[in-house]
C-alpha cells in the first residue's frame, strides 16, 4: 500500500505566506536531526503547531526579556 502524501495548508511565517512544498522541505529537515541547536521563534512555533511529536528536538525557549 503506498503511503500517504501529507498535504499543508498555507502558512504565513515570518510575515510572508510560505507553500506546501516549503513546509514539507522543513518537515524533512526537522526530522533528519536528532536535536536542533538553534531555532527561531517562527520555525520553533511552526514546529509546535504542525508536529508537536517533534517540538522534543528544539532547544529550551530562550528568556524572554
């Protein structure tokens, strides 16, 4: 049976609309790491928001402040 194709929505990240084909570009990259050193606040809440399973990858929050 072949697996099933993900499909996202448009997202606006970073004050710009980013593509289904960008989201899964990132979906990729996020999953080849093991851990993430660093993450911007857009990537970490995208993240959190689409695959929270792998919001245990990103680096604790930074102190606001």
């Amino acid at each position: 049976m072949a697996k099933k194709r993900r499909t996202y929505e448009p997202h606006v990240f970073d004050d710009r609309v980013i593509m289904s084909d960008e989201i899964e570009r990132i979906h990729k990259e996020v999953l080849e790491f093991q851990r993430i050193e660093a993450v911007s606040d857009p990537v970490r809440e995208l993240i959190e928001d689409l695959w929270p399973e792998l919001a245990h990858n990103l680096p604790p929050k930074r102190p606001q402040g």
